[in-house]
C-alpha cells in the first residue's frame, strides 16, 4: 500500500504501526519537486501544510486514491476535486490551541496597540497614552466551533462576554445563527472570523457585514482570505471606523503591492496561527491514528460528508 505523507516526521511515527498490520510503503511529497512516484499507485495522501500547485490534476490522476487526510480542518483546496472512490477526512482540533492563541494575541495586540508601540520602539520614542482594553468588552465569534470553544476557554480570565454564532442556531448551547449577525454585530467590540471557506462564506464579510459593526471595533481573521471582501474593508479601515488583524490574506503570500500592507489600523500576520509545535504534535498522533484505523478497518475520524 503507497502512502504520501508530507514530511519525515510522520512518515517516522508510521515506521512502527501495532503487530499484525501491514506495512506501508510511505513517499514524501511536500509540493516541491518531483513527484515521489506515480499518483496511480497512491491509495492514502496526506498532503502537506502549505498550498501546492496544481491539485486538480494531481488528484485527477489517483485512480487508486482511497484516503485524503488533510492535516488542517479546512478542506476547501481538494474537496472539489476529489475522485469518487476517495474518503475525505480534515484535522479537526488539530490547530484549536494554536489558533485561539493566535486570536486572543490578535485582539490583544490591536487593543492595546502593540504594533504601534513596536514601531515607536524602532524610532525610540516614548509615545504613552490610554489604549482600549480587553476587558469589559464583547467578542462575537463567527462560526463557532471547536476552535471557537478554545477561544472562549482562552478568554474565561479577560472578563469578557462572548456571543456564539455558528451556521446553524444551537439553543441549548446559546449559539444564535447566521441570521441573528445583523442585531448582534453593532453590539460587538471584536469579531472573530472561525467560519470554513465554502461557497457560503465566500465574502460573507460584505460592505453590509462591515457597516452593521460598530465605530472602533476590530475584526479578527483566523479563517480564510476568501471570507472578507477585501475591497470594501479597506475603505473601513482607512477611515478609522474599524480595525483588523488578518493571518490569512486573499492571494497567499499576499502580494508586496497590495494595499492591506500599508493600510491604517491593519496588523498582519502570514497565515501563521495554526503553525506551532503543538499543533505538529498533534497532527503526527492524528495521522498515525487515522492510518491505524483504515487498516484496521475502523470508522475513520474527521470525515466530510454534506457541509462542513
């Protein structure tokens, strides 16, 4: 059985799989370079962190392809062309702790004017004056789900009120749904963006989402770049009405021209949030997991099947 996994690492931790399970004949592929082998022969892919070119024809060449094991929880790069003998599985949970991290660091910074403060540091100068604060403050959390929960864990000590919600209104968990956006997002002092990037969500982040949140809030982008309609955010932010802290971009890496770099009130980071040790940690026990379990021939964890 061929596997191609992304890196050395995890084909180590596949070297050992229990007794009694066959072998697997494991490639590297990180999306640079030669092909390790044919695509024809490889029944599990797991491919690797970044984006690689040309995916549809990779995939459209995997006769033989059985198992696509993503190692982030989106999926939206391979679900479109995956063959029809394959199962598709996501890392769901995999990056929770380092990207609710990054989204409470996000909120933080923007609040409390670290990247202003960073830069009068470079130009020695003492700029003292108040700065908005975390606490007393309501956190809207767009698409909540198990990444969502790790934020609101993140933010139990920040005396806070977080507001939930998720595609699909959830009552007895308190999570409204999308429809409720327009009366809660004036209420908001930070919204954070958690939704997957599918046609739906495709720009969900509109001049109409933009204008129903209120002066001086921050918007908080740990999803997709496709999320946020990049040309009417810009007139927000460059106004000062609102501010933004974006890891993930429309076109990555985003180009050194685009205007999001030298736009007021916008902290950028490069798709970043998810990238920890914790997190390859934790990717390397699922993927080991998960490849026990297909030769075992136990459900698989994480399967997309319908929306996500």
């Amino acid at each position: 059985m061929k596997i191609w996994v992304p890196s050395q690492d995890i084909m180590d931790v596949l070297s050992d799989l229990p007794e009694g399970l066959p072998e697997p004949d494991c490639a590297i592929y990180d999306g640079n370079g030669d092909l390790p082998g044919k695509p024809e022969d490889v029944e599990i892919w797991v491919p690797p962190l970044g984006w690689i070119s040309g995916i549809p024809a990779l995939l459209g060449r995997m006769h033989g392809l059985r198992l696509l094991q993503t190692v982030t929880a989106g999926v939206d790069a391979y679900r479109p062309y995956l063959p029809e003998q394959a199962v598709l599985c996501n890392a769901r949970g995999v990056h929770d702790a380092g990207t609710a991290e990054w989204v409470v660091g996000a909120m933080l910074a923007m609040l409390r004017e670290f990247p202003g403060f960073a830069l009068a540091q470079q130009r020695c100068e003492w700029d003292y004056h108040h700065t908005a604060a975390l606490a007393d403050s309501t956190v809207l959390i767009v698409g909540y789900g198990s990444i969502g929960e790790a934020v609101e864990r993140r933010l139990a000590g920040f005396e806070v009120d977080v507001v939930r919600v998720a595609r699909t209104p959830r009552e007895s968990e308190n999570v409204y749904g999308e429809d409720a956006l327009p009366k809660l997002l004036p209420k908001a002092d930070v919204v954070v963006l958690l939704v997957p990037a599918t046609p739906a969500t495709d720009r969900m982040v509109d001049a109409g989402f933009l204008n129903w949140m209120k002066d001086g809030a921050v918007l908080v982008n740990a999803a997709r770049g496709s999320v946020v309609d990049i040309d009417a955010l810009l007139p927000e932010v460059s106004g000062g009405r609102l501010r933004a802290v974006l890891d993930v971009a429309p076109t990555e890496p985003l180009p050194p021209e685009h205007p999001l770099w030298t736009a007021p009130g916008v902290f950028i980071t490069p798709h970043v949030a998810g990238s920890t040790p914790a997190s390859a940690r934790r990717i390397r026990r699922l993927v080991r997991e998960q490849i026990i379990r297909y030769l075992s021939g136990r459900p698989l964890a994480n399967m997309i099947t319908g929306e996500y």
